[in-house]
C-alpha cells in the first residue's frame, strides 16, 4: 500500500470510530444524497427576505429670484412606506441527488422576496422668478406606498 492509501484508511477508519463512539450521525435533510464524488456540495431551502421601503416628502419649498412671495397658509405633507416580507411555509427540501462526477454542486429551493414600496409627496412648491405671488389656502398633501411579499 502507498503511504496516501495508508493514510485515507486511517482517516476513514478514525471518521466511523468517531461516528460510532457518540452513536448519532447529522440527518440529511430528505432529498439530499451524497454521492461517490470527491466534491459535494448542496445548497437548498433558503429564504431571502429583504423588505425596502423609501418615504420622501418635499413639502412647502419656495424657491424665489428677484421676486416677492406672500403666503399666508399652512403646508400639511406626509409621506409613509411600508414593505413587509414574510417567509411563509418554506420549501420541502429538495430533490437532490449527487451523481458520481468529481465535483458535484447543487442549487435548488431557494426563494427570494424583495418587496419594495415607495412613497413620494411634492406638495406646496413654488418658484418665483421676477414674479409676484399671493398665495391664501392651505396645501395637503399624504402619499402612501405599502407592499407585502
């Protein structure tokens, strides 16, 4: 025997005495079988969850340039966003099953939720340029975005 044979034998025989003094393995996950390959990789039942929510008001912005400007009103302005993901039931595993090649990598069950919302108000705004402006009411202004995954 080469001195590599020798030493994979020791390595496996140590694994099995190892495995055999405690009495309990890692259960695989139903699906998922290993095969006779040098490399084996297996990457199931993940969830993603990445809720975005982006809220902006730009609310009773004068912007005025040689001008003059009288506002006598109140500006009310709300924006709100709300994403929400939630995981549900998961996945059942997979059905995996490694074949006998030298490297074997396998992807599967794997769910993404992305839920993204966004809220925008642009409420009350007033440029004057060289201009005259009188302005008596009151603005309001709400934007609501919500998404759910």
């Amino acid at each position: 025997m080469t001195r590599m044979t020798k030493l994979m034998m020791t390595l496996c025989v140590s694994v099995v005495a190892a495995f055999g003094i405690t009495g309990t393995a890692a259960a695989q996950t139903p699906g998922n079988q290993a095969g006779d390959s040098l490399v084996n990789v297996q990457v199931g039942d993940v969830t993603i969850l990445a809720p975005i929510s982006v809220a902006a008001a730009l609310c009773d912005v004068n912007v005025n340039v040689l001008a003059a400007q009288l506002d006598t009103g109140d500006a009310t302005c709300e924006a709100t966003a709300e994403s929400i993901a939630t995981p549900g039931t998961g996945g059942n595993g997979g059905g995996n099953q490694a074949g006998n090649s030298l490297v074997n990598v396998q992807i599967g069950d794997i769910t993404a939720l992305l839920p993204i919302s966004v809220a925008a108000a642009i409420c009350d705004v007033n440029v004057n340029v060289l201009a005259r402006q009188l302005r008596l009411g009151d603005a309001t202004c709400e934007a609501v975005a919500t998404s759910e995954a």
